[in-house]
C-alpha cells in the first residue's frame, strides 16, 4: 500500500501486482469520525466471492423502473439474483410476466399469489391461471452507483 500526497489531496494507491479481484481495506470505514490509518488492512477479494453462493444459479440483471424504491431498488441498480433459492412469501422475486420481466416481493396468501410493489404509486399484481408466470430468481444483493 501506498499513500501518495499532492498540495490538497492523499490519494491511496492499491499495489496492483497480483490480479486476484479488487482490493479489500479490511477495516470499517466510518461515516462519523475519520479511522486512524494505521488499521487499515489490504487484501484481494472478488465480490462473486461474498455475493455469490450458488455460481451456477446466480445472475445479474440491471432493475429498470421505479416500483421498488422503498424496499431500496432504484432505477440502474444492479441486482444479484439466486435461482435455486425457494420462492417464499415476502422475499422480492425476479418474474417473468406475460412477456415482460418484473422485480417485485412475492406475497403469498390463502387466495393466491400476489406480486407487491414497493411504491405507493403502484398497484399490487394478482397471479392467476391466465399469467405466463415464472419466477426467475430470489434478489439476494443490490449494488448500486454512487
């Protein structure tokens, strides 16, 4: 690790000799008082790593819309979708709906199957027998850009 000072700014420099996924500074970062530097701690990490369970099941997919906002999936977010996951009652579900895909929680009842907006200003989906429905996968992550 390096640190490198100009007039203004300390910039960190990563050593980037070995290639094994991004670097990891194995410490919190504080959003209140600033980390003694002396804790920090590098090392290599891939986020399919700590993301991914199932390689073979998992995929990504970029949220478009703005139906999921107050369950905190914004439009362009990236979400990490598990398909050997058990499609239960109140986990949000990546569905595909009479030709469209659609990211929703699943809200399963004694009447049926329901996909629920997470936004005031849309209504809940009710599954019936006349939905081409399948649920692709469970969200298990969301990355998103700052």
């Amino acid at each position: 690790m390096e640190i490198r000072h100009t007039t203004n700014l300390t910039f960190f420099t990563p050593d980037l000799s070995v290639n094994t996924g991004a670097v990891f500074v194995d410490t919190g970062i504080s959003a209140g008082f600033p980390a003694p530097v002396e804790d920090f701690n590098e090392e290599r990490l891939s986020l399919d790593s700590m993301l991914v369970k199932n390689k073979m099941t998992t995929f990504y997919a970029r949220v478009s819309g703005q139906s999921m906002i107050d369950a905190g999936l914004d439009d362009n977010d990236l979400l990490v979708i598990d398909r050997s996951l058990e499609p239960i009652n109140n986990r949000i579900a990546v569905c595909f709906l009479d030709g469209e895909f659609t990211v929703k929680r699943l809200r399963v009842e004694k009447d049926g199957v329901w996909l629920q907006p997470e936004n005031a200003m849309y209504q809940p989906i009710k599954i019936t027998e006349e939905n081409d429905f399948v649920i692709w996968g469970i969200v298990t992550n969301v990355i998103k850009k700052v």
